[in-house]
C-alpha cells in the first residue's frame, strides 16, 4: 500500500509539474504574440505617419483653408512662376559675351568695314550686337546719327528686358493680400459661429481661426517663391543693362577710331 501511495503521490506530481509547466509556455506564447503584436502595429502606425509626406500634409493643409481664397492664391503662384521662368529663360539667352563680340566687330572693321561688322552683329544673338547693328547701320549719317540710334534702341532693348517683369511683382503683393483678406473673412465667420451658438466654445474658435490662417501662411510662401525668382530676374536686367551701357561707349569709341 505504501508503494501504491507513493507511485501516485509521484504521479500526481509529475502531472502537476506537467499542467504548470505547460500554462507557463501558453502563458509565455501569449506574451510574445502580444508584444509581437503591438510591435507590428507600431511598425504599421509609423510607416503611415511616414507615407503620409510633405505632399500629403500640403494638399491636406490646401483642402483645410478652403477652394476659394487657396484656389486665388494658388493661380497667383502658377502664373507668377510661368512669366519667371519665361523671363529667366529669355535673360539666359540674352547674355552675350561682350568683349569677345567686341573683338569681332574690331577686327571686322578693320578687315570688311562697316558691313563685315554688321554680318558679325546679324550672326551674334542678344540686345548687345542689335545695338551694335543699329549703331553701324547709321555710320554713314554721321557719328552723332550712329549716337542717337545706340542710345534709342538702347532703350527699346531695356523695355524687352522688362516685359511681363511688373507682373511678378503684382502677384508679389496680391498673394498675401488675399492670404490677409482670407484670414479676416474666416474670423468673421468663426465669430458668427460663437454667435449663433451663444456660447464661447473652444472648437468652434479654434477650428475657424485655423482656417482662417492657413491661408495667410499660403499667401506668405508664395510671395516668398516669387520674390526670389523675382530678385534674380532684376539682379539679371541689371546686368545686361550695364554691359550694354558699356559696350555703347566701346562702340562709338570704334566708329570714332575707324573714322579716323
């Protein structure tokens, strides 16, 4: 009997130690899914907060300020950057190398006279040798004549220069001033909200005033964009305008030189 006793009270225990020992590994399993768990919907949580970009965060911010003023504002970016880039592409191809033009023209009238000079200038692209072609185009009126013609077209160069360069600067000052007149309509709008519910809540004041400065934040960046386009495009004509003014002075000084 002792024995018999003994070899259950050994079984029972083995059994025990068996039951325990397996709820602790279910017990241990569960954890690990559940971490795993967890871990793969952080990874999931983050890679959305990562797809979720600088574009998506734009056109979400786009659609809060409303079609109205954001569509106004938004037209104002796409054609102050079109007439920036036409302007900065047409300044590129206005650039010319004036000394090296200079030196052709020289040589030219020293070899071919004045019309080997001009085929020079009708085969150089810019303001720079159109200049120049007017000049010896009206040496054979005179000095003085060669004179008023550099300087008239001179003038006529620098308003091509300029073309369409007025309307940056328009979009310029309307950007923020609709962003402005934006923000003012969507305050007036959140306090008739206030109004209307006779109550001072937080969510309608927050909610409208937000709105309401998206757009001023709107306008702001694209005057910003178009005010460095702009300053460019007039540190450009600058440029240009003074190489012209000097190479108007090399010019007559060449006619004067070649008359003598």
């Amino acid at each position: 009997m002792k024995r018999l006793f003994s070899l259950l009270a050994i079984t029972g225990m083995m059994a025990f130690g068996t039951t325990n020992a397996t709820t602790i590994a279910n017990t241990n399993t569960a954890v690990t899914t559940t971490v795993n768990t967890i871990q793969d919907e952080s990874e999931a949580t983050a890679a959305a907060g990562e797809t979720l970009g600088f574009h998506q965060e734009l056109k979400k911010r786009f659609i809060e300020g409303g079609a109205g003023f954001m569509g106004i504002v938004l037209l104002c970016l796409i054609l102050g950057l079109a007439i920036a880039i036409e302007r900065i592409i047409f300044l590129n191809l206005s650039t010319t190398n004036t000394k090296k033009l200079t030196q052709n023209v020289e040589d030219a009238l020293s070899s071919g006279g004045v019309e080997a000079a001009k085929e020079v200038c009708r085969n150089t692209k810019g303001p720079i040798a159109s200049i120049y072609y007017q000049g010896l185009d009206r040496t054979d009126e005179g000095l003085e004549a060669a004179e008023k013609a550099v300087v008239a077209y001179g003038g006529v160069q620098m308003g091509q220069l300029e073309k369409n360069v007025s309307w940056i600067s328009l979009f310029i000052a309307l950007a923020p001033m609709l962003g402005f007149m934006g923000t003012v309509i969507g305050m007036i709008q959140a306090f008739d909200k206030i109004e209307a519910a006779g109550d001072m809540q937080p969510s309608l004041v927050a909610g409208g005033i937000k709105v309401a400065l998206l757009t001023t934040v709107f306008g702001l960046i694209v005057a910003i964009i178009l005010q460095i386009f702009y300053n460019y495009i007039i540190a450009k004509i600058d440029s240009i305008v003074n190489d012209m003014e000097d190479a108007s002075i090399t010019l007559m000084d060449l006619l004067i030189r070649n008359k003598k």
